[in-house]
C-alpha cells in the first residue's frame, strides 16, 4: 500500500518538474493520486472492521493466556504441595534417602508433564491430537536420546539393588572418579570430592563400571607398611608398633591386631600393621599413626631408610696402600 502512494506522488514532482506541463498531464496524476488515497482508505476501514469483528476473540484469548498463566502458577504450587507430601511420608516409612530424591525428581517431572498436557487441552486442543503428538515425539526422542535412557536405567538398576546410598564413599575404578554420594537424580548422581567439588556422574557409568564402596560398612581394616633398616632392631620395632596399635583409643581392641614381617625388601625389611577402625575415623587414625610411627622410631634410634645401593669394590685395599708405598 505504501509503494502504491509512493509511485504517483513521483510520477507527479517528475510532471511538474519537466518543462512540458500540459493540463491534462496534471489532471490525470491527481486522479490516480486520489484512486490510491481512496483504496488506501478502504484497506484501512477494512482491518478496523476486521479488527472491531474480531474483538470478542482477541480478548478471549488473551482471558486464555492470562488463565493458562495463572493455572500454571497454582499447579505449580500444587505440585510443591503434592512432593512435600510424598517426601515426608518416605522419611516417615524409613526409605533411603536415594530413594527418596529419586521418586521426587520423577514425581516432578510426571506432575509437570500432566500439568502442561491439561493447559494444552484448555487451550482447545484435542486430548487425541496432543496424546498421537506425545507418542510421536517420545519414539524420536527415545531414539535421540538413547543415552539418558540407559541412565534412568542405571537410576532404577542402583535404587533396586543399591551398591551404595547417600553418605557413602564410592570409588569408580574404571573412569579415575571417587567421592561422597550427595545425591541420586534420575539421570545422573552427585558426588563430591575430598576437596568439596561436585562431580555429576551419568547413572550408566556407575552400572557399567565396578565401583568400591569404601564406606559400606561401619568398621574398616587399617593396613599400614613402613621399613626399618636392616641394622635396626627388628623385635624391638614390632614391639613398639605393637605398642601404639594397643595404645590408640580409636583402633577397635575386640578386633586382631597384628604387627608381622611383611617382606624383605632390597634397602629395608617391611612390617606390616593391621587392625580395625571405624570407617569415619579411618583417614584420621592413620595420618596420626604414621606421624607417631615416625617419631618413635626416631626416638629409639630405629632407621627408617631411603632407597639406596651400597657398591663394595674389590681389591680397593691393594690398590691404595700401593698408592702409599
């Protein structure tokens, strides 16, 4: 509409421009001017009809969106409502805290999902149309995402037969990860890190990887190796390691305590330590051990040595007392 105005009015400043004017020159422009002015008017009147006709709808339909939003708004809060129910009633049924994040991630997402499909429906339309478009959408998504699905297997296959829950210290000996299981989603479980780092860990590496679960059980056995030379005084350090073990109020005295040769290596005979400890005194009981181990040692004049080689020459004697004659 705007090229149409725009044409003429051109057509007209070249007329009265040009040298040759004449009067029906002139009145012919200022007819075509007034056609366009005329179906520019027409188009105008007819999108204020079309709008005045459509009024009613325009304002149902923004009614529709102002209610979808608020229906959202308190389904929303609904569903909050719905999982704390369902959490508390899990504590009180004594579930495992996995379980329990795991059924309110997928609670979640199943109330979410219903919530959006009704607003759907509000919106007119048709619960076939929406539910033929779900199933078509879930076969190209289920085969787009074949990795979260093996996840949320994982998630089932670990809340089934629980290698390890919330709290524990979990090390993956396949993929170099270990950490405290913080919490189990239904894709992926949070670890975090003796230096308090998060690692989010796909479920379908922690089925398909042996992992150990350092922290399964409530006592776990210390096991510690030092070498004294071979001029110490090997009974005397057993007795003195023997000593500490029976001394030290964390080391569970109902539990073997053993002190033993554990090899006889090439610059120090080795001896080993073992007894029990509780899992959530484990890493203290044995930083402090070795610093007394150390310590002791040193006192009593027990050598702990370094890795070395000793080189004994033949007929080096000869040779330097030739050198003094």
């Amino acid at each position: 509409m705007f090229m149409t105005v725009i044409k003429p009015l051109a057509h007209f400043m070249s007329a009265i421009s040009s040298t040759d004017v004449t009067e029906e020159s002139v009145s012919e422009v200022i007819d075509s001017a007034t056609e366009v002015t005329a179906e520019a008017g027409k188009e105008v009147n007819q999108f204020v009809r079309l709008f005045e006709d459509n009024i009613p709808n325009i304002v149902a339909f923004g009614i529709r969106v102002v209610l979808a939003l608020v229906f959202f708004f308190i389904g929303g809060k609904v569903i909050g409502w719905i999982r704390r129910i369902v959490r508390r009633s899990i504590e009180r049924a004594g579930a495992d805290t996995g379980v329990a994040q795991f059924i309110d991630s997928l609670l979640k997402f199943g109330l979410y999902a219903i919530l959006i499909f009704t607003i759907a429906t509000k919106f007119g339309v048709e619960s076939s149309s929406v539910a033929a478009l779900i199933a078509s959408a879930g076969v190209a998504v289920g085969l787009a995402l074949q990795g979260s699905l093996s996840n949320f297997a994982g998630g089932i296959l670990i809340l089934v037969l629980k290698p390890f829950a919330v709290g524990d210290y979990i090390i993956v000996t396949g993929e170099g990860i270990e950490g405290t299981v913080k919490e189990i989603q239904i894709f992926y479980t949070k670890l975090a890190t003796v230096d308090n780092q998060t690692v989010v860990v796909p479920n379908s590496i922690l089925t398909d990887n042996s992992l150990t679960n350092v922290t399964a059980r409530p006592e776990r056995q210390l096991d510690l190796k030092v070498g004294i030379s071979y001029d110490a005084d090997l009974k005397k350090a057993k007795s003195l390691a023997e000593d500490m073990l029976l001394n030290d109020p964390d080391i569970i005295q109902d539990e073997s305590i053993k002190v033993f040769v554990d090899s006889l290596g090439e610059s120090a005979v080795t001896i080993g330590l073992r007894a029990w400890v509780s899992t959530d005194r484990y890493w203290g009981v044995r930083w402090r051990l070795l610093e007394q181990i150390k310590l002791t040692f040193d006192a009593e004049g027990i050598e702990i040595p370094y890795n070395q080689i000793t080189v004994h020459m033949k007929g080096a004697g000869r040779k330097e007392q030739k050198d003094l004659q």
